[in-house]
C-alpha cells in the first residue's frame, strides 16, 4: 500500500498531518523502498529519528516547478543522483547511450539528467536560493575531489564546487546524517557545520584547518598529470578511518576540505539499520509502468558485510565504502530472510548472501583495528599477505542456518567470492558446500586477466591463484558428481594491457576453452587507481609509465581477440596477429586463434561494431563473461553466463 511509504505527493504528505516536511530528498532513480538503495536507507533512518521525509524522486529538471512540490524543507534538501553515477548509468563505455535504465520506471531511459547530482541543485537554487542543500550517494562521493571525467574527457572540479551544494557526504552515510539534522535541527548554521567526519566542504583559504593533507590544486591537475597522479595517491591514502587526516585542495579562491573518513557502523549500528520497516519493493505508482528492473537482482538477497580489503584499483569501494570490513550479526540476517520468506512472490530462493565481496565476515587482520590498514599495500595481491587469518567459519554457520528455514530451498552466492582468500583458508569446508549448496549451476568469479603485470595495475592476484581455485573447484565439483562451470570474468584494455597481453589472453582463453559471449572494455568511472592510470598513463603509486589502449582501434582490436572465434571477428584478429608479429596463430593448428583462409579477409571497415557489447557500473565494474568447463575438448555447446548489473 502506498501509505506505507514515505510521501511522494504533497497531498500524502498533509494526510500524514506534516504541512513542511523536514527533509525532501531528491533522487535520481525511481523511489524503491529496500536498503539495498541508499536513499531507502537514509530515508528510513531520518523517519525512525523522528524527522519528517519527503521523497522526490526523478522530478522533471527542465525547470524549477517540480522541486517545489513540498515546499521548502524546514531543515534541508538532500540530493543523490542514485545507486549509480548518473552518466554511467546513461552511456556505455563506448559512450554509446545505454536503451535501458535499470533503476527507471520500465527501464525506461531519460528520467533523469545527466550529472544529475549538479542539474538538481541547480534547479533548487532557483527556486530556493537560500535552501541548505547537502548531497552524497556514489555520484557525489565519487566526485569530491577534482576528477577526470571519461565522457567530458577533461578534468572536473569537485562536484561540491559545480552543484552549489552546502554540504557533501560521502561514503555510507549514515553517521553524517545523523549528526547532521541533530545539529541543524537544533538551529545550527549549515556554515558552521565543517566538522563533521565524512563530509566535504568549501570554505575561504584563510580558514583551513590547520595539519591538513594538502594535495595538488584543481589548476594544477587540469595541466600536470603527475600532479594528478600525486593527488590520487594522497586521496587514497588518507581514507582509512584509524589514521586518515583531513585532505584539502583548492579551487581558484575557495579550499576544498575533506574531513576524516567516517566511523564504520558498528554491528550493533549495522543491524539497527536493516531493522528499520521497509516495504522491499518500488513505490506502487510505478506499477503500471512496468515496475523498476533494478529490484529483481536484491528483492530477495541479503547483504551481511560492508567495505572490501579487496581494494582493486578498478573499483571504487575503497574510496567510497572502505577497506574496513564491518558485518551484520547472524540474528540480523535471519531476521532479514524470514521476512523475505513471508513475501507473496518469494519461490523458495535467496538470491544473495553477500555484499562487495561476499567471503567477508572479519577486518583482514588483527593490525588494522588499531592502526588501519597497510597504506598503499593491498592484503590479496600480487599475494595474500602473511598477516590474513582467513576463516569463513561464521559465514558457514549463517548460511546454514538460512538453508534450514521454512520456505527457503536454495540460499545462492552470487556476489564476488575472492578466490584467493578462499584459499588461504586451511579449513575446505566452505569451499566445499560452496560448491555443492550455493552454487546455481554456475560460480561467478573474477580473474581479470591471464598477463601477471596487468593483473598487478589492476590489484589483482597472479593467474597461478585463479589456476589453483580452478583446478580444486572442479576436484570438488566431480567428486560430488555434478555438473558445474565457472564464469571468469575478463577484461579488455585496462591500463597495463598491451596488444602483446591482449592475445597472450586469447590464447589462454582457447587453451581453456573459454568462449566469452559478451565482451566490456576497462569503463574510466570517476575516482578509482585506475581511472587515473588511463588519464596520466602513470602508476600513481610508483610514478612509471604505464601503456593505456585509448584509441577505438586500440580497444577494438584487444575487444576482438577476446572473441577470436567469432567469424566477424577474424579481420580484426588476423590485424592484431600482424601488429604483434604472431603469425603463428593463423593456421590451422590447435594452438592457432583463426585459420588460415582469414588472411584473404579485409577488415571492416567500422572497427567499433564487430563485437557484442553491455553495460557497467561504479561499484562492481562489468566484465567478458563466460562458463568454464573442465575438459580438454571443445565444448559443443557453450554455457554462458551475464554478470548482474
């Protein structure tokens, strides 16, 4: 019943006897009441503290008109562009516009603006010039500091500095919302608030906080890449909550202060959280439309964990979520899935038991809850450090105790399990039911890459780990005699990744017998290692020059090798071979990627259209997709899988 949201119209909103809300929040994605959404989240959490929501979601930004539905605000207006940064959300990696919007009414596209977090505060200063707006989500989180933008091909200012707003949080938010509508409920100042962890703001140079992180300015990044390369490392490392100091740059005549990361919610905190009353599915005015694609991945999933000591250069949850591990407590969770049994559309199937990755349950050692984590060291990669206590014990215990509730019939893992710490787990019995329980026919798993010097700019493990989780998961899978597969995922052009790489790949993919059905070049997304290294063709973190694929025919070329058995695709390839000087892959050999005859084919002549391409997104970056199977034949048929979006 739509009573039981929070109110999208104003005549909802004086029926629940509020003339002036407290908070309207404006969302870029439709409204969906379920905390794997932020704005599910602080909503639900502002309403339990006794505040007055209001929610905005995707309202017409051609003019001011739709931001005024409720009036101003008494406290303040919050602004998120949604799950995902607006202009991913909208465009592909080859800059093509997406036909889908996930967390769209219908999937329907063009509900919202790009840059969405910047076109609505612009409309709300319009309206509302002296309004406190306060924005967060991934979109500004991502964007705090001045960033390359992949689609504008430029260097952007903070987003704090081109949307006007007051105030940024980033990061999970809610220790910052709530500290912050106590402190302006109470009659603070919004230009007073400058101390609050987690949160940016701008204020005049002469007012800096004193033993900040100065990193290089906006001017200074605009022109010098290795001073943008320089201020990514300092960003980085200032985002542990145990040692993190306050990070400031400047823009022309304003500073841009980063306070400290903010605390982790503790497991208490954490569970509170996913107590609050939510109705798990999109607003019902949304029905008619279709409903909103988005809800089918998480409507029956579970997430335990937040933050990932994974730390991937090509992911943005190190400098979003954080490298701290926090996790729900067991009678949370089941809390949670009873629930989810109760739901009219439930077949008996939790979806989901994971979060970023889902073999999480503890920090990565016992150093890191005092004195943070290693800064600019990774716990995984190139190897696991000797310092990690791999157990996965308690997520055992949980996962079967969901496997032996009423109603439930199969509890699937289908967030990322790192591979690598599962095998430095001594104990194989997760391992094992793993494979024997919770895995759908198919285990999603994430390589990247078969080069080992690709895999170090992408943070990876070396592909000897992968080999040995390969060859121990189909021990275990015949051993229990079924019929299961892999999916590695791939990716092409990342930074690092020559042409040499490109088919020292195909090759390993053919040897493997792996046929990737869809295929994902490297997506720049805002604030990530990796993003930087495309930009300045440097390591931030050693100051080496790194080779970055830019050109399409660089990309199209290293896109088709990973297909090297389409027909299609053979111009290409046999292009690529002759580049690299590897002729001995055109032939008929076993060890060859296309025959012979290809070399009377000419390339076509549009190099962008020869292979299958998807979306991806800010939090998990999307990848080649395929199923593996354990056999030194050609598989007749291939089983493929898509990663979820």
């Amino acid at each position: 019943m739509a009573q039981d949201f929070l109110p999208v119209t104003k005549e909802e909103l004086l029926e629940s006897g509020v003339s002036q809300p407290d908070f309207v929040y404006l969302i870029g994605d439709a409204y969906v009441d379920h905390p794997s959404f932020g704005a599910a989240i602080i909503s639900r959490l502002l309403t339990s503290q006794g505040y007055h929501v209001a929610m905005l979601p995707q309202p017409d930004w051609h003019s001011s008109k739709d931001v005024t539905r409720f009036g101003k605000p008494r406290l303040a207006f919050l602004v998120t562009g949604g799950n995902i940064d607006s202009m991913v959300a909208h465009y592909t990696a080859a800059k093509r516009k997406r036909s889908k919007d996930m967390y769209s009414p219908g999937g329907k596209t063009g509900l919202r603006p790009d840059r969405a977090v910047i076109t609505y505060c612009q409309c709300i200063r319009r309206a509302y010039p002296d309004a406190v707006i306060a924005i967060g989500g991934l979109e500004a989180s991502l964007r705090r500091f001045a960033h390359y933008d992949y689609w504008a091909d430029t260097v952007k200012p903070s987003i704090l500095v081109e949307s006007g707003a007051d105030l940024l949080m980033y990061g999970m938010g809610e220790h910052q919302i709530t500290e912050l509508a106590a402190r302006l409920a109470q009659g603070e100042p919004i230009s007073s608030i400058t101390d609050i962890r987690g949160t940016c703001y701008l204020t005049d140079p002469i007012h800096t906080p004193w033993g900040a992180v100065q990193c290089p300015d906006y001017a200074q990044v605009c022109n010098d890449k290795k001073a943008y390369a320089k201020a990514t490392r300092q960003q980085y490392d200032q985002q542990d909550e145990i040692y993190g100091k306050t990070v400031i740059q400047r823009h022309g005549k304003q500073m841009l202060v980063q306070n400290p990361p903010a605390y982790s919610l503790t497991q208490e905190e954490l569970d509170a959280v996913y107590q609050l009353p939510y109705q798990r599915k999109p607003h019902p005015m949304y029905e008619a439309q279709g409903g909103v694609p988005g809800i089918a991945e998480v409507q029956f999933s579970i997430a335990h964990n937040r933050g990932c000591f994974g730390y991937c250069n090509f992911c943005s949850i190190a400098l979003h979520q954080g490298r701290r591990v926090t996790c729900r407590s067991e009678a949370s969770i089941l809390e949670e899935a009873k629930k989810i049994t109760e739901m009219p559309n439930f077949k008996g199937y939790i979806h989901d038991v994971g979060g970023p990755t889902a073999n999480f349950r503890s920090p990565s050692c016992q150093k890191q809850l005092t004195q943070g984590l290693c800064k600019g060291k990774k716990c995984l990669a190139p190897k696991v450090c000797s310092a990690i206590h791999a157990d996965h014990t308690e997520y055992l215990h949980i996962l079967r105790k969901l496997r032996e509730l009423p109603k439930v019939k199969k509890v699937f893992i289908r967030s990322g399990i790192r591979f690598d710490y599962l095998l430095a787990d001594p104990d194989d019995t997760f391992f094992r039911e793993l494979v024997r329980e919770h895995t759908s026919g198919q285990l999603k798993v994430a390589p990247e890459h078969c080069s080992n010097h690709v895999l170090d700019k992408m943070g990876k493990p070396h592909i000897e780990t992968y080999q040995a989780f390969q060859k121990r998961f189909y021990e275990i899978t015949k051993s229990i005699g079924k019929e299961q597969y892999l999916v590695p995922y791939l990716m092409s052009s990342h930074p690092g990744s020559t042409l040499q790489d490109a088919i020292a790949l195909a090759v390993y993919l053919k040897e493997n017998h792996i046929h990737p059905e869809q295929v994902q070049d490297f997506y720049p997304t805002p604030g990530t290692i990796s993003t930087c290294m495309y930009y300045t063709e440097l390591d931030p973190y050693t100051m080496q020059s790194v080779f970055v694929p830019k050109t399409e025919q660089e990309k199209a070329l290293q896109r088709a090798l990973l297909q090297y058995y389409l027909p299609q695709n053979r111009p290409l390839v046999l292009s690529a071979l002759r580049q690299a000087g590897r002729m001995d892959l055109v032939g008929n050999g076993s060890h060859c990627l296309i025959p012979a005859g290809a070399a009377n084919h000419k390339p076509p002549q549009n190099h962008t259209a020869t292979t299958k391409r998807n979306g991806g997104n800010s939090k998990w970056q999307q990848k080649t997709t395929t199923a593996q199977k354990p056999h030194k034949k050609q598989p007749n048929k291939n089983q493929t899988g898509r990663r979820k979006k």
